[in-house]
C-alpha cells in the first residue's frame, strides 16, 4: 500500500510542478509574432519570437554562419542589430571586441527574439541555403588526408565563387549524440556547379574530421550550408602568390584553376609545404598545370625530406623557401590558406619583403 | 506547528550569513564557489541569483512541506520532493525574468539553471526542517544564507583577482590556491562564532 501512495504522490507532485513549468513557458515565453527587418527593408517576414536569433533566421532559411550550432563557443555568428536588446551577454564577451560592442554588434545565437528586431547581414548571406548532398566519391590523397565529392540533390545547383567554404552538418554517430557543423574550403570550380568537392585531414579527436574520415561512406546523404567567407580572389594585382599548407590546399586549388580558366593576364606562383614526400598532393595535378601554363608556377616543399623520397625539389620550411623566391612585390597580391602558425610566419616573411597587409588575404584554421 | 525553535529571525538571519555560513562552515555549494569564482563581476552576479533562489525555495519547500509531504506521510521522500521542486522553481523564475525583468535577466539568467545543481539550496532546505523553524524563521534561515554565500563567493572572487596578476609557485595555481584562500576565509569566519548559536 504504501509503495502505491509513494509512486502515486511522487508522480502527482511531478505532475503538477511539469504542468506549472509548461504553463509558465506557454505564457511567459509567448513573445507573438516579431517583424525581422534585414538591411533597411531589403527583406522583412513574420516570426514566432521567443527563440534565439539564429535558429529564428535559419527557420526562415537566412543562414547565418555557426560552427557550434549556438552553443556561444564559436563566436562565428556575429549580426549587427540596428535595434535596443539588452546589455551584452557575459556569455558573448570573449567574442566580441569593443569596437564591435559599440556598433551593437551581438552574436545571434545568445541574442532572444522578443519584439520585432533590425539587423544588417552582409548580401551575400542571402544566397546562403542548405543543400542535401551525395558523396560520390571519396578518395584518398595522404595518411590523414581525403578528398570528399558531393553530387547536389536539392538544390542541385550552387552558387559560389572560388576559395568560398560550406559547412558540413554532421549526424550523430558511434558515441556522438549531436550532429556539428564544420566548415570546409571548396576546392572544385564554380563553374562545376552541380558538384562540390572538400578536402578534409583527420584532426585525432576531431568531432567531424572522424565522421567524414571513418563513418562516411560513398552513397550516403548529408547536409551542407553555404556558400560562405570573403577568401576569394580581389581586384588588383598582377602577380599573385599563392601558399598552403596540409588541407589548405582546397581553396587555392579552386582559386587557381578558376583564375586560368578565365584566362586572366595574372602571373600566378603556389607554394604548397609539406614535411615528407608522403604528405604531398595533387603533384601530377600541378605539375602539369605549371608545364601547359607560362604563367602559373608549382613550388612544392619539404621540410624534412626522407632520404627515401630522393626529393630534388625545394627543401625548407616554407617561410625560408618563400623567402628565397619573393623578392621584388609590386603589384602582387598574397592568398594564405593553412594552419594560424604558418600564416601567421608567412605574413611576416612576406611584410619583410616589402608586401603591404593589405594585399595580404588569409584563411586560416 | 508553527513555533519554532526560540530563536528570533533578525538573529537567525545573521547566524546563516556569519557564524554558520553555508559555504565557509556548512561547506555546502562549494562547485560552483570554486568554479565560478575567478572574476569578481561573475561571482557577485552568481551569488545574487543564489540568494534569490535561496529566499524563494526556502519559503515554497516550506510550504510543500508542511501541507503536502507531512499530512502524506511522506517525509523519507523529502530529498526527491525539494529537488524537483527547487528545478521546477528555477524553471519558471528564469522565464518570469526574463519576460518582466529583462535588464535583472541579463545579468542573472546565466546563472539559474547551474544554481539547481547547487548543493547549499537543498541543504537549506533539509535544515530548517530539521531544525523545525516556523515559516517566518525559515525565510529569515533562506535569506540569510544566501546573504553569507554571496559574501563568501565575492571574497574569494576579490582575492583571486588580486591574486591572479602575481606569479604563484608552480602546483599552486588555479584550484589549489582557491582552496588555501577558502580555508583562510572559513578561519576567519571562525572568529564569529560564539556570537550566535543556531545548531
């Protein structure tokens, strides 16, 4: 008897205490419907507020960039909101500089819609969308490094200009429970706008570089987002050097074919560091490219050759082998693509040599 | 039912902030005392909400108490009642805040949803039913409490922002630290003992 009064009462009172709760969030977190004006009117639409910022948007298919998913641990999603929301979260201050503070600058996923709000995204946001994907083919390129080809389903084509990156939107798998979002550089052409292509090196322990690595099979389905980044090609410049490291290749691959398919009066030189022979890519590829072009120039590099790749080419760190080859920059632009250290070593190689920041753009990850 | 030790509240009130401190001598709440405690701004905000919560559970468990779980006969079952009603008064503190309190939520809402784990708002509740205060008393108890937790959490956060900026020997950073400086405090919270008497 008393087992049935306990398991009776304990059920009741957990009853009542949910049913408050479902009350309480029915009223109290019933904001109605908000206006959500973009850009001075460029776009306006109705939501149900009471969510926050980014999913509101990515329900009404505005995509704003987000590696964590709204967890306030990526600070990607950034959005310039033109009305009053409240004082920054303690959440959101690591993110955000104090420049950005002033401009009410806010990052969208801590930001709750609760009345009708103004925010300005840049344009090219808009033709952001998410698209299901089929791995076609999934090929390996070093020990840790694979190149992943998605066929469009829906929509079957895409947008984008070359060095841009999509997200990958991961499934839940082995002890995974969540699916992530992981942003990966496109390495095919634009014009090839059926068919995307990344290239992915497995991080030990990385949530999404496992999955596409060890889970991914040719055949299945996955969502990608995008197109994103401002890592694309910039008015100016006649001769640009392009330099990688490890994954960071996918960009500049896309970059540099697409700029010698439209046949641009550029000259073009792509340092590409690796550490052993086995690390090296895609060699076939632009070594044939740098042979049919005058214009365009393949340097591989290898930091600590085996005496078993009876490597002829450049030896170094790429900092050095840069260093060797760059030195008059007038009218040159530089694209970096690679890990924050080499970059980070290559802009001051390159600032040395008498190149301006601002002709130096980055990727890095 | 409703008397109570005899103990006045206002005496009870700076009993559970000085003498028998939650924190400092009960050692009630200490993961989020040591975890949150390395900026002063945080710590005082996390220790406002505690209060708050403190007040407010202390007066509904009460209540629960006295005309649900006695007349049921359900008192071994207290531990299981108190924690979810103390979630579920989180649950809808956080909601009611941040509809009506906008500015309060922003600075405290954070800081809900990890108070519900907090030990020392259980404990508060268990003592004043072991302790048999009245309604009154209790609020008082609840009050004072979350008083002494917030006190102790912006001392500690005060010291190791000072202490932050100095080179400490190596094995002593972070935790290790924070737990010399808390015994310190706790040491010299001792000196008030004496004055009241509450357990």
């Amino acid at each position: 008897m008393s087992i049935v009064l306990t398991v009776f009462s304990v059920s009741l009172i957990s009853t009542i205490l949910a049913t408050l709760v479902v009350l309480a969030d029915k009223v109290l977190n019933n904001y109605g419907e908000c206006e959500i004006d973009i850009n001075d009117g460029d776009k306006t639409f109705m939501v149900t507020g009471g969510s926050n910022l980014l999913s509101t948007l990515a329900s009404s298919r505005i995509y704003i960039p987000s590696a964590c998913g709204g967890k306030a641990t990526c600070g990607l999603c950034k959005v310039r909101l033109g009305s009053e929301v409240g004082a920054v979260l303690p959440t959101e201050e690591p993110y955000l500089t104090k420049e950005e503070i002033d401009a009410n600058v806010r990052l969208s996923c801590q930001v709750k819609v609760k009345s009708s709000l103004k925010l300005y995204i840049p344009e090219e946001l808009f033709n952001v969308r998410e698209y299901k994907a089929k791995i076609v083919r999934i090929t390996r390129m070093t020990r840790d490094i694979k190149e992943f080809q998605f066929a469009l389903v829906n929509p079957a084509s895409v947008a984008f200009k070359a060095g841009q990156y999509i997200q990958v939107v991961t499934k839940p798998y082995a002890n995974i429970k969540e699916s992530v979002m992981r942003a990966y550089s496109i390495s095919s052409l634009p014009t090839n706008n059926q068919e995307l292509e990344i290239i992915v090196r497995l991080v030990p322990g990385g949530v999404c570089t496992t999955f596409m690595h060890e889970y991914l099979q040719e055949g299945d389905e996955l969502s990608l987002r995008g197109p994103f980044g401002e890592f694309y090609l910039h008015e100016g410049g006649d001769t640009l050097v392009f330099i990688a490291g490890g994954s960071g290749l996918a960009p500049i691959k896309s970059m540099v074919f697409d700029i010698l398919r439209q046949k641009l009066d550029k000259k073009l030189i792509f340092f590409f560091g690796a550490v052993t022979k086995q690390d090296l890519y895609y060699v076939d590829l632009f070594t044939k490219l740098d042979a049919e072009h005058d214009n365009f120039q393949y340097v591989p590099a290898l930091s600590q050759p085996d005496i078993s790749d009876e490597w002829e080419g450049e030896i170094g760190l790429i900092t050095e082998v840069v260093g060797r080859y760059i030195t008059d920059t007038a009218d040159m632009q530089a694209y970096l693509c690679g890990s924050p250290g080499m970059i980070d070593a290559c802009i001051r190689v390159l600032e040395k040599a008498g190149l301006s920041q601002a002709d130096i753009y980055y990727d890095e990850f | 039912m409703d008397g109570g030790p005899a103990i006045s509240p206002i005496i009870l009130l700076f009993a559970a902030i000085f003498t028998s401190n939650m924190v400092l001598a009960n050692f009630l709440g200490m993961c989020s005392f040591i975890s949150v405690s390395s900026e002063y701004k945080t710590a005082s905000g996390l220790g406002k909400a505690v209060s708050l919560v403190m007040i407010v559970t202390t007066v509904i468990n009460w209540l629960v108490y006295r005309f649900i779980v006695v007349p049921l006969g359900l008192d071994y079952l207290r531990y299981i009642i108190f924690i979810v009603v103390i979630a579920a008064t989180v649950q809808i503190i956080e909601m009611a805040m941040d509809r009506y309190l906008p500015d309060l939520y922003m600075k405290l809402g954070i800081f809900l949803p990890l108070i519900t784990v907090n030990c020392s708002i259980l404990g508060i509740s268990l003592f004043m039913i072991i302790r048999d205060y009245s309604l009154v008393q209790s609020l008082f108890f609840g009050l004072g409490s979350g008083l002494g937790w917030w006190l102790a959490i912006s001392a500690l956060a005060a010291i190791r922002e000072k202490i932050a900026k100095n080179k400490l020997p190596l094995g002593l950073e972070g935790p290790a630290i924070t737990f010399i400086i808390t015994g310190i405090i706790a040491l010299a919270f001792i000196g008030f003992s004496g004055i009241f008497i509450i357990q």
